[in-house]
C-alpha cells in the first residue's frame, strides 16, 4: 500500500499548496519559514508551540533559533528529503499558530 502523505509533491503542486501558506516558501527541496519575535522569550514560546503540533501529527521540522528569530525548515524525510502532504499539513498547523 502507497502512503499518499510520503510520496513527494511536484512543483506545481507545491506552488498551489503555497498560494495559500504567506509564511511559508520553497528553497532547496524544503518550505522554509522565517519568523522575527519581539524577544527571545516569544521565540521560545513559539519553539514549544511548534514543537506540540509537531508531536501531534508525528512530523517534526528543522528548527533554528537565534535570540529573536527563528527558522523552521520541512521536509520528509522518509520521502527522500523532499515535501510532501505532511510538511503542507505541519505548514498550515504553524502558520496559524504565527497568525
């Protein structure tokens, strides 16, 4: 049996994925996400929320953290390190958090 949430996306679907994540863009096979915070205390706020969604949907992003800015990176990694429907879903789950 195919799982459908590991199996890459195309360009092109990527791209309509994206028309709706404005957070979000696409560079060397991954979404990336920059976020600048107020201080390092909302980034890390932020790190732990990222981190709670991420357990929920067992799906976890590259994460880098330097005082006020952060940096979230997706990709499958069972996929061949390209994105799937699992980083859009992880992407969404985020944006709203950051929204």
């Amino acid at each position: 049996m195919i799982n459908r949430m590991s199996t890459p996306l195309d360009l092109d679907q990527i791209k309509l994925a994206l028309s709706s994540l404005t957070h979000w863009r696409f560079e060397d096979d991954k979404l990336l996400m920059d976020i600048k915070l107020k201080n390092f205390s909302e980034a890390l706020s932020l790190l732990v929320k990222v981190g709670i969604e991420a357990e929920k949907l067992n799906h976890h992003p590259e994460i880098y953290n330097i005082y006020n800015k952060v940096t979230l990176k997706l990709t499958t990694h069972d996929a061949g390190n390209k994105v799937t429907q699992k980083d859009i879903v992880l992407a969404r789950a985020i944006e709203n958090l950051v929204l």
